[in-house]
C-alpha cells in the first residue's frame, strides 16, 4: 500500500538501511562458515565478523562476549531459558517455576509445557498498571524453585517492571531470574553488569535490525543445559551453523539506536496518549502512564470492536494492532488485558500504537484525527453505546 503509516513495531521494524548495507558482504563475499583460526581466510574473516558482533552487543548489555549466545530470536532464547534451567535443574533442586500473568506467549507456552512434562508453575498476578506484585512474589518463591521468569517491558501495553527489585529479590531468595528484554533493549536502559539478572533475552527485530536474529544473555556460571542437539557452536550451548549476517546486522541496528532516537518516540507516544484522552470520550489508557517504554501507546475505545477500528484505520493508509479475539488464532481476547483485571469489553476495543524510527509528530497526528472520526461513527451504529454517546457521535 501506498503512503502507509506503520505503528506496529513492536511486532516487526522496517530494516534500516544501513544495517541491510552492514549485511551484504557477508551474503555474497565473507559467506563461508565461521571457522577457527586455523581455517582457510574467508572462514576466518566470518569468525571475526561473528566475534565482534558479539563483542558489540554485549557491551551495550553490560555482559562479556562468552556471555551471549546467538538465537534465532526471542522465542528460541525464552525457550532456551526456560527448558534449559528446566532441563539443568529439575531432577537438582526442584520442578517450580514462576511466571507473571502477562508474559509473551513463549515464556507462557514454554511454562505451560513444562507442567505438561510435571513441573509446577506459578502465574504471579499483576496490578492494573501491569506491575508485578512484589509480596505474591516473595511467597511464591519456594525452596524447590529454580527460576523466576518476569519481562522487563510488557509486549502490549508498554508497563516496564522494576527488574533491579525483581532481581535483588529472587538472588536473596537463591532462585535464578530470566527477564525477556525483547521490547525495551535499545529502548530503555539495561546495564547487566550491575543487575543480578541470570538470563536475559534480546533480539533485532524490534530496533530496525533484521528477523531471525536474537539472543540470550547467561551469566558465568548460571546451571544451564544445552537445549537444542547438534554441533558445539555458540560455546556449545546453541547447535547449527551461525547467523553471520543476522549477527551483524543486529550488532549494526544496535549500535543505531540513540537516546535522542528514543526521547522523540516518547514525545510522539505522549502526543497519541494526551489528545485521545482528551478528544476522544470514553477512552482507558492501558500500562502505566509514564513507567512505560518510548514507543508504546495502548488505549481502549468503550463500546466498540478493536478489529473494526483496526480495519478502517487501514482503509485510511494506517497499521496499528488490536487486542481483540478476532484477531486471534485463539479466538481469545488480549490475556494482558484480562491480567490488568480488564474485562472483554476493554480487551475487544483496545488498540495498540507501537512507534519506530521512521514515524513523525505529523503521523501521530493524523492517526488520532483519523481515529476519533472512526470511533464517533462505529459508536453511532453500536448497540454498546450509551444513548448520550451516540447522539453525541452524530
């Protein structure tokens, strides 16, 4: 389509240019498999591509090099973290873990395939911000516990979690912590040097770098097992041949991202947030107001459908996502939604703003002109509406 306006980034980003360029070489020129020093030269010249990606990310982590494994995105590191201690520590210390309510789907379904294997599982409830409940956490933690699982940005409403208090907590309990960092590395600052975090997941597709690449952080000495069979790549906790340009491209959209970058999505974000609560009635702002990341704007419209303002919104050049069951292969609504102790009715009309870098103060905008026009009329012809509403949406 034609002079679209993306606001879904936090599915997929646009690759950069620039990393697309960082790339190249390492399709059609230094393409060999990365070999050690003693292969022939186009092999050693992709191990040392490899090696200094590696480097690169890694100390905007806060990590070492020998720290950070390739992936090939956050759900194989969310799986790699959960199974893996799962697999290390089960038959060790214990068969429990803890998760919170709102977690990504492959830290839920990762869970929940460790119970139908006999583990016990832990949903932590979360307050109407998305905040973890510090005191449910502390009991739920249990001697035979072997790892807390809590994001640090939540995937659809933006709430960013006090990972430092989380972490602190779960290392005096004596229990391994994994943040998934999908939706805030780059986005909000995340220094594991000085945080006891275990296992952290990150990956280049939501920061214009491109998909098929993640990875996870694991600390010296975290007990772990490899997860996946095969060769002794990655230090021998990742099997199969390495994702050379996808690791320097990631290594590329990482070094891109600025705090400057940064503060112009929260100033669009609070653009999008202030003038729908203002001009547009009846309208819930979902996660919290200001703990939450750059580029997340999360809004319930009352008496209407997320999927009709989804398609309308597109008929009019704009891509923005919903957390409505029609949307879902589940049929289900937004289990985030429902986590922050929202009903169907909010979790059907909620629509998710996610920015990059290629929006504008001007797209922001148009899409809330653009919406509040929408609303009024969908409200005019809902039988939800109240009366007042839709004489006032006429």
């Amino acid at each position: 389509m034609h002079n679209l306006t993306y606001m879904d980034n936090s599915a997929a980003t646009r690759l950069d240019e620039r990393v697309m360029d960082a790339m190249m070489p390492y399709f059609f020129q230094t393409y060999a498999v990365a070999t050690s020093e003693f292969g022939y030269s186009i092999g050693i010249e992709a191990r040392e591509a490899l090696d200094e990606a590696r480097t690169s990310i890694a100390n905007q982590l806060g990590a070492l090099p020998e720290e950070l494994i390739f992936t090939s995105g956050d759900t194989e590191s969310n799986n790699m973290a959960l199974k893996g201690v799962a697999l290390e520590l089960g038959k060790k210390k214990g068969r429990h873990l803890v998760v919170s309510t709102i977690e990504d789907f492959p830290v839920l379904n990762s869970a929940r395939a460790l119970e139908r294997q006999g583990f016990r599982v832990t949903y932590l409830p979360v307050d109407g911000d998305g905040f973890v409940d510090m005191d449910a956490l502390e009991k739920a933690i249990e001697e035979d516990t072997i790892l807390v699982s809590i994001q640090h940005a939540n995937q659809e409403i933006g709430t960013v979690q006090d990972i430092t208090a989380i972490a602190t907590l779960c290392q005096r309990k004596g229990t391994l912590f994994h943040v998934d960092a999908t939706h805030t590395f780059g986005r909000v600052p995340l220094c594991l040097k000085d945080i006891p975090v275990h296992l952290a997941t990150v990956s280049a597709h939501t920061i214009h770098g491109p998909r098929g690449i993640g990875a996870l952080f694991i600390r010296r000495k975290t007990p772990i097992s490899k997860w996946m069979d095969g060769g002794f790549q990655e230090f021998d906790m990742r099997a199969g041949l390495e994702n050379i340009p996808g690791a320097v491209g990631f290594a590329k959209a990482v070094e891109l991202v600025t705090g400057e970058e940064n503060e112009r999505l929260a100033s669009i974000r609070d653009r999008i947030i202030d003038r729908l609560l203002a001009e547009v009635p009846s309208t819930t702002l979902n996660g919290h107001r200001t703990k939450r990341v750059p580029h997340n704007a999360n809004v319930t419209f009352h008496f209407v459908e997320g999927e009709s303002i989804t398609l309308h919104l597109d008929m009019h050049g704009y891509a923005v996502s919903t957390g409505s069951a029609c949307f879902s292969r589940s049929l289900e609504g937004s289990h985030v939604i429902f986590g922050i102790g929202g009903d169907h009715e909010r979790a059907h009309g909620s629509i998710r703003f996610t920015l990059g870098r290629y929006n504008t103060m001007e797209e922001a905008d148009g899409v809330v002109t653009t919406i509040a026009d929408i609303v009024a009329q969908l409200r005019r012809i809902s039988p939800l509406a109240p009366h007042e509403q839709q004489k006032d949406s006429v």
